[in-house]
C-alpha cells in the first residue's frame, strides 16, 4: 500500500510533552468501526467499556536507560557520539543505532559516560564489532552480564521520542513518568505507552468489574521510532523485538475465548507479540523469540479482538496497524475527531479503545 494513504496533518501543540496527571485522567476515545460513532471519555471510563469475562493483556517490559553518550576513539583521533541501544544480543553485546553512524568502522573504540566521565572502575567502554545499514551497530562491551547493566543504568539516559526530546530534555521525572506501574522484565528502549494510564486504583476497579489481567513480554526496540521512508508498506523494513509468552499465560487466554471473552491488548507491542505467538485457529501457545512482524491492512487478526493504544505518527507503522485493526477510513475519521477535539497526541498523550472491524 502506498504510504501516504497513511499521513495526516498534526498541529505540533497537540503533541504531549508531559503525561496527565493522574495517570488515569487521560482522555479515552471509544472507537467502533460497526457505526457506533466516537465516545469521549476517561481512562477511568475504562471499567464501563468492559465486561467479566474479557481478558486484559499487558506488557510487563521495563525501560532501561538505553541512551548513551560516549566517543569514539581510533588513535589520537577522538569524536562524540551518540548510541541508543536496542536489542541485547548476549550477555556483553547489544545491537544499537549510533550517530553520527556513516563516522563509525568496524573495530571503532568507544567509551561511555556522562560528559566524558569514567565509570565503575575506569570506563564503559566498548568496540564496534560489527556494522550494519542505516547507523545501525553491534556494540561488545568490556563488561558482562548485571555489570553491564549496573554500568549502563549509572550512565545511560533514557531515551525520550525525538518529537518529545527535540523540545525538552530529559529530567529525573521522565524516570517515573516513562514507566508502567507494572513493569518487571529489564530490557525495552521505549515503554508501552497505553500502560502508562493505568493506576493502582484503576486495577482495584477492573478487579472488581471481574475482568481478567494477564501480562506478555516485549522489549520495545528503538526502531519504533524510525519513520517509514518507503512510498510503499512493501518496501519497509521492520526491526526485531525479542519477547515470550508463557504456557500458563497462553492457557489462560485460550480458556478466556473459550468462555466467550474477549482478548483486549493494552498496546500496540502487547498486540504484535500476540498476533506473532497466535495460531491460525485462533488460539495461542508459548512463545519465545523476535519477531518483526508489519501489520498493515489487510492482514486477518487471528486472536486480539480491542485494542488499547495511544495516538500515533502520521505515515507510521503504529497508524497503519490501527488502521489494519479498525478500517483506514473508521482511524482517519477517528483522528480527526481526535485532533479538532483537543485530544493529546504520542507517549504521554491520551489513549483510546479500538474494535476490531470484522
């Protein structure tokens, strides 16, 4: 499909830079491609729109802070650069998009901390192993294992949206505010933004409406924030994301279809990991891997049937997910609402509930 069909015009003050507080006093905005029209609502409307039997899912990944600045070193010749992580790839490696990347060999000397400052027990440093298509690299670190990860979490950032970091910079609150109250499994570079609005209170809630709560793994890659530069969906390539689901979780969901409730991700990456775990009858089984898969219109949902998500970039992966999810025309009209109403737009934006068109 052509990517335009997928741009829309955003003013820039509709661009949350700061989350509602609190977290649940974010607006919601009901969508029912079956002619239903649009609702305005809050997160704490929530419980209303749901029923016993349905089964919220969750992604329990935790944000690290993935941002590093550092220089290069080869030789006498020493450079700033610029490094978000975005997926481990073993116990002392992680993949990353660095800048400025066409400056960056292969054997490149690196070394990491807050204003050219050392750590631990002289620096983070690293060696550029392997390099790949458009800045992307594979870092081997002089540590390993939780040192790695002590050290990174001393000198690291955490990597706000650029539509968010363009205009401010990061500060301790982002600490907080860029996490779910939920999150457990180390290793995201970007939260799972629809979790962001809920609160201890708003779970005491669905508790007691009897809806169900299962929670899946993702780690949120860096590559969601990479614009689709392709006039066409064809020629857009996606990045991996490792993630797993567990049997007990997969039983959970199976018998919650079973009984006739529904399956409602909380988020675009609670989604994508299982519509990638989902067998073609509609049923899931455990799963543990990366996964790129591109979901655009056209493509059958085998087992999400709402979906809880923020509101997305123009011509972006996200925004042709929710259109594959609930009609391209039903999402351009959703937004558009959206838009003339005020609603606030990407992570620390307003969310809205989808149904899945048939």
């Amino acid at each position: 499909m052509r990517v335009d069909l997928f741009d829309f015009e955003l003013p820039e003050e509709r661009i949350a830079l700061r989350p509602a507080e609190p977290r649940d006093a974010a607006r919601l905005l009901i969508v029912d491609p079956s002619g239903e029209g649009f609702q305005d609502l809050i997160v704490k409307d929530l419980v209303d729109q749901l029923g016993p039997n349905d089964v919220m899912v969750f992604n329990d990944t935790k944000v690290i802070p993935a941002q590093l600045e550092g220089r290069r070193i080869r030789g006498e010749n020493i450079a700033p650069v610029s490094a978000t992580l975005h997926m481990r790839m073993g116990p002392s490696s992680w993949k990353a998009f660095a800048r400025p990347g066409k400056r960056i060999k292969e054997g490149d000397r690196i070394e990491f901390g807050h204003g050219g400052e050392t750590c631990l027990n002289g620096s983070l440093g690293a060696v550029v192993s392997e390099k790949g298509e458009a800045g992307e690299v594979t870092l081997s670190f002089d540590l390993s294992g939780p040192a790695l990860d002590e050290a990174i979490a001393t000198v690291g950032h955490i990597p706000l949206p650029p539509y968010i970091a363009s205009k401010r910079p990061e500060d301790a609150q982002d600490r907080k505010d860029y996490q779910t109250i939920y999150a457990r499994e180390e290793g995201a570079v970007a939260a799972p933004t629809a979790g962001l609005h809920f609160t201890p209170e708003l779970f005491d809630a669905l508790d007691k409406k009897g809806v169900g709560r299962a929670f899946v793994t993702l780690h949120v890659g860096a590559g969601t924030f990479l614009p689709v530069k392709a006039d066409d969906t064809t020629e857009h390539k996606m990045h991996h994301e490792i993630g797993h689901i567990d049997q007990t979780t997969a039983d959970r969901l199976n018998a919650a279809r079973a009984k006739g409730g529904r399956i409602v991700a909380v988020g675009t990456t609670s989604l994508r990991l299982l519509e990638s775990a989902a067998k073609d009858d509609g049923s899931i089984a455990a799963w543990s891997g990366a996964t790129d898969i591109f979901i655009t219109p056209g493509y059958r949902f085998k087992i999400v049937d709402r979906l809880m998500t923020n509101f997305h970039l123009p011509r972006s992966t996200l925004f042709m997910l929710v259109s594959a999810f609930s009609g391209l025309e039903t999402m351009r009209a959703a937004y558009a609402h959206a838009i003339d109403r005020g609603y606030r737009f990407y992570s620390y934006g307003d969310t809205s509930l989808l149904t899945r068109k048939d």
